[in-house]
C-alpha cells in the first residue's frame, strides 16, 4: 500500500512539473512577443543585465574610462593646437588638423562604442586583450603622429608615425577577429568590422606622407588626403553606418552596406587609375557608388532624427550629421565627376575646405555624440541598444 501511495505522488508530482514547464514556456514566448520595438534575444538579455552580472563589466568600464579621457584630453589637445596654429581652410594644415581631429577625438569616441559588446564569452578573450592594448596605445601614439606632422618631412617624422600605424594596425586584426566569427559580412555589424581593418591603410599613408614618399608620383597633398580619407570614409563612415542601419530590413542593410563598404576602396582605385593615365570615368564611378551609398546614410540619419524615442539632443546630432553627409557627398559626386562637368572652381583646397570640414565636424563628430548623448536612453528602448550589442546583429532582422 505504501508503495502504491509513493508511486501516485511521485506521478503526480511529474505531471506538476509538466504542467509548470509548459506555463514557464508559454509566458517566455509571450514575454518575447511583446518586447520593444526591434528588440532581439540578445539585445533584451543585454538590456535587462545589471553591470554586475557581466563577467567582464568591471574590466569593460575600465576600457570605456580609458577611450573617454583619451577623448577629452585629445580634444582638449586639439583645440588648443588648432587655436595656436590657426590653419585656413583651404590650406594644408588645416588637412592636418582633420587629420588629427580623428586620431585624437573621434577615434577613441569610435572604439567606446564599437568595444561595447566586450563582456561575453571565453572564445573571445583575444579580442578583449585587443580593445585593451588599443585604447591604451591609442592616445600616445596619436600624439606622436601629431608631433610627427609639426615637423619636417624625414626619418624623425617617419619613426614618429610608426607607433600609429601599429596601434591601427592592432585595430584591424580586432576588426578581422570579430569579422571571422561573423556569419553575415553585408550587415551592421560587419561594416563595423570592416571599418576597424580600413583604417589601417590610412594609418600607412600617414607614414608615407611623412617619409615625404610619392607613389606612382601622387602630388604630397594627395598622398595626405588618402590618409584622411581611409580615417573618415574607410573607418568612421562604416561604423556609422553600421549603427544606423541596425534597424533597418535585412535587404537595406546589405544594400547600404555594400555601397559603402565598395565604395571606399573604388575610389581609391580610380584615383590611381586617373592617375596612371586611364579613362576618369572609373574615378566618376566609385565617387558617385559612395555618395549615393553616404548618402542614404545620411537620410536614414535624419529618419533617426525624426525619432521622438530618443533624447532630444541625440536627434539634433544625427539631424546635423545627416544632414552634412548629404550635402558633402553632393561635392564628392560632383569633384569625381569634373572630368565631365564644368566645374573647374571645385579644386582641392576648396574641397579640403568644404567637403572635408562637413564630414569631419558635421557628419562623423555629430554622428558619435548623437549616440553617446542616446546611450544613457538606450536600456529603457531595448531594442534600440544598437551599439552595445553590433557583433551580435549579423543582418537578422530587427522588425
């Protein structure tokens, strides 16, 4: 009898504990079903974990403290230096100074954002050893670079570019890293990565430029300006795209992805082909694949301005950083087409001037205090935690 009493309760309980999974289920899949706008698995478990449940969030906020001084003292640097000098627009050392308004400022803001997701798992530890030589690396090496281009063009210069180019040079083995354990290339998160591992070439031209090198007798200003334009178009401008795009449909993403991220080099490409003396209408191509590229960047930013979610001063960044991305890239389709149209009062300083100052204090220092002034907003729309979580995006769709 006792026996059969203990069979009952133990059948009974087994039947409890069914019934108990079944309902834990239900209410997870209704939980799921109901959660904010865009906000995936990760993202909601992102968004729901305290600081210190991460394993690595005491090791993360160190990260992040190091890239915010070494933006504000950067800054801080930069202005000063800019104040002292004073540079023209037109001139080549106000190139310098963008030059510069990236490696010290908008370089580290960059990696705050892109070294969020540093908090997962084991598989990763490479990565993490990475983003932390980096943002230690990034400010004194950036600072040798500003010193290198003070001075004359030689030996010194050169081995005071070197430290910079090995700090990108680490910054694109990480982008290679997260790249490889990506599934989808074409999306958010793998034009960040993409952007991490451009960057290296700028950092090379940098050390051209100051070793006073010419290849394929590019003029000594061309050689600066494609430093400047892998630091802005081949690294800040596929991050950000990145951050803007992981929200939008799977086919947007790799639409806008693949224009920016063939755009960057075709240009290059075709200025070397313009060079070596081939037909301008390669050059005419790939600036205008990027300017149309950018410029639906540039829409869906102020798409993202017109957002009333975010905090207001977030949506006033993006709406000026879109905003300057559109008009820029109106010069830029413009300049790469001047083999065609008549528009011979588009040379180099005024492009340097126009073009280059839009870009850099419009569309990519606007574009990252957009979404540092949104990330303190960012855990109450879990959805939109687009920059904490973009190795994890992968081109799955948000909606």
């Amino acid at each position: 009898m006792k026996l059969g009493e203990r069979l009952l309760a133990a059948t009974v309980r087994m039947q409890v504990s069914s019934e108990e999974r079944r309902m834990g289920t239900r209410v997870e899949r209704e939980s799921q079903s109901h959660r904010p706008f865009g906000a995936g698995p990760v993202a909601q478990d992102f968004a729901e974990r305290r600081p210190s449940e991460s394993p690595h969030a005491e090791l993360q906020l160190a990260t992040d403290q190091v890239h915010a001084w070494s933006a504000m003292l950067g800054g801080a640097i930069w202005l000063t230096a800019v104040a002292w000098l004073r540079p023209a627009l037109t001139e080549r050392r106000w190139a310098e100074a963008l030059l510069m308004l990236a490696v010290l400022v908008l370089f580290p803001l960059a990696m705050r954002l892109v070294q969020r997701d540093e908090h997962g798992a084991a598989e990763r530890r490479v990565e993490r050893w990475l983003a932390q030589v980096i943002a230690w690396l990034q400010l004194p090496s950036g600072l040798l670079l500003g010193v290198a281009l003070l001075g004359e063009v030689g030996g010194i210069s050169t081995t005071l570019a070197l430290p910079w180019l090995a700090t990108l040079t680490l910054t694109a083995v990480y982008g290679a890293a997260r790249l490889c354990r990506r599934k989808a290339w074409l999306s958010a998160g793998g034009c960040v990565d993409l952007g991490l591992v451009y960057v290296v070439v700028g950092g090379g031209w940098a050390v051209l430029d100051r070793a006073g090198a010419r290849p394929l007798d590019f003029e000594p200003v061309i050689v600066l300006l494609t430093a400047i334009h892998f630091h802005y178009a081949g690294f800040l401008l596929p991050l950000l795209t990145g951050l803007a795009i992981a929200d939008a449909s799977r086919w947007w993403q790799r639409i806008v992805a693949a224009g920016v991220l063939a755009g960057v080099p075709l240009v290059a490409v075709g200025i070397t082909s313009t060079q070596l003396g081939f037909t301008p209408l390669a050059e005419c191509g790939a600036a205008t694949l990027l300017a149309v590229g950018a410029a639906t960047v540039g829409g869906i930013y102020l798409r993202w301005a017109a957002d009333k979610r975010w905090p207001g001063s977030a949506r006033v960044l993006w709406g000026i950083a879109g905003a300057t991305l559109l008009a820029s890239m109106g010069l830029a389709a413009l300049y790469g087409a001047r083999a065609y149209l008549p528009v011979a009062w588009l040379d180099i300083p005024r492009m340097r001037a126009l073009h280059g100052t839009a870009n850099a204090l419009g569309f990519a220092l606007g574009g990252l205090l957009g979404w540092l002034a949104a990330e303190g907003r960012a855990n109450l729309q879990g959805g939109h935690d687009n920059f904490c979580k973009l190795s994890q995006v992968g081109g799955r769709r948000s909606r």
